[in-house]
C-alpha cells in the first residue's frame, strides 16, 4: 500500500510525503507505483527549490515540505498535486491511502 501523508497549517498545504509499495502488480510492472511515482517527481522538478525541501531515502519514500507559504506558486502546485494523487486514490484504493493532519 502506498500511504500518503498531507499536512496542513490552515488552508495551506505545508508537506506531502509518499511512502511504501502499491503491490498492484509484479516488480517492474507496477502501474500504480509508477503513476505515484511518476507524479511526486514530476512535481518535485516544478517547485522552485528556494520554496520547498525535498526529502528522499533509498526506501520509497518522498516528501515536500514547504519553507516559504507565502509564495502562490508554492501554494497552487501543492494543490495541485494533492489533486493529482487524489484523483490516484480514487481510481486505485486498494492501493493507495491518502491521510490528511
């Protein structure tokens, strides 16, 4: 199961983390990993890194945190990624859990 943790301060998202395996099919074949995938790097090369930190480990595992909110570039790209793994979630649940805090 992925799991994919949003946090936010107010309205604001602050940070995204994707975590685990979609196990939706064999190694190397797995769609729904890499359409998680696929969208958290996706992402990650369109913030402007004065704005967010990124965190990466060998184990799969992403996160964004936001260092400046205030910026509205920062702002509308994490909406729309949650919109991104949101509109994932829907189509593969047994593979995806998304919590928000």
């Amino acid at each position: 199961m992925i799991k994919i943790i949003v946090k936010r301060e107010g309205n604001n998202i602050t940070t995204i983390s994707a975590s685990g395996h979609a196990l939706s099919a064999d190694h190397r074949k797995d769609l729904v990993c890499a359409g998680v995938s696929s969208i958290m790097f996706g992402f990650m090369n369109s913030f402007d890194k004065t704005d967010v930190e990124i965190k990466m480990t060998d184990e799969p595992y992403i996160e964004i945190n936001a260092i400046n909110n205030n910026n509205n570039k920062t702002s509308t790209l994490f909406k729309a990624l949650y919109t991104s793994l949101k509109t994932m979630e829907q189509s593969n649940k047994q593979f995806i859990n998304i919590k928000e805090k």
